[in-house]
C-alpha cells in the first residue's frame, strides 16, 4: 500500500490515476501540451466545463506541480497556465491514450 495526503493506494498506477482523475484534468493537460492558456481561453477550448470545475482542476494540477500558474504584472493582471517538467513528462502518455482512442473510437465522434 502507498499513503500519499492522508489517503491509501494498492500501487503507484493507482496513485498516478487518482492525480490525473476528473472529466477535464487529461483535456487540460492536453490543450497544456499545445502551449500556454489563459483562463478564459481553456474554457473556451473545453466545451461545457463550469468556471467554477475548470478553476478546482487547475488548482489540483497545480498543487500537484504538474501545471503552473503565471501571474504577470500587468493591469489588468494576466494569467497564463503552463505543463511544468513534471506535466511535460507526463503528456506523451496522455496523448497515447488519445491517439489509441482515435485509432479505435473515432466512429463515435460527432463532428
């Protein structure tokens, strides 16, 4: 078993999945892959995610380490959202995952 905040997982897959668990973290951290986003322009990207949902995923993606948050100082002040080191390791599995899921389910997208 591995503790990691206060919660238990049968393995490290497991802990891995539960980072990344959530409708919208994956598609975050793969418009991220694409190159810096503003707020609104991840929300604009991400059809049908909530302010309130798109701002608490990217949170715990940052906490996590695996995003970064950039505010400039600017007025108004701009935001940008990046893959740190840590999400740059991790996208070439995210986009596995999409490239076998268009290799296999396209059939299923509504254009």
């Amino acid at each position: 078993m591995i503790d990691y905040q206060e919660k238990q997982y049968v393995c490290l897959l497991d802990l891995g999945f539960e980072i990344i668990k959530g409708k919208w973290k994956a598609v975050i951290l793969c418009h991220l892959g694409d190159g810096p986003k503003r707020f609104l322009e991840l929300q604009r990207i991400i059809c049908g995610v909530s302010q309130k949902v798109l701002n608490e995923q990217l949170r715990e993606l940052e906490e996590e380490g695996i995003i970064h948050k950039e505010i400039y100082p600017e007025v108004p002040p701009r935001v940008e959202y990046y893959l740190t080191e840590k999400g740059k390791e991790l996208y070439p599995a995210l986009k596995m995952i999409e490239d076998w899921s268009i290799k296999y389910y396209r059939e299923y997208e509504k254009e």
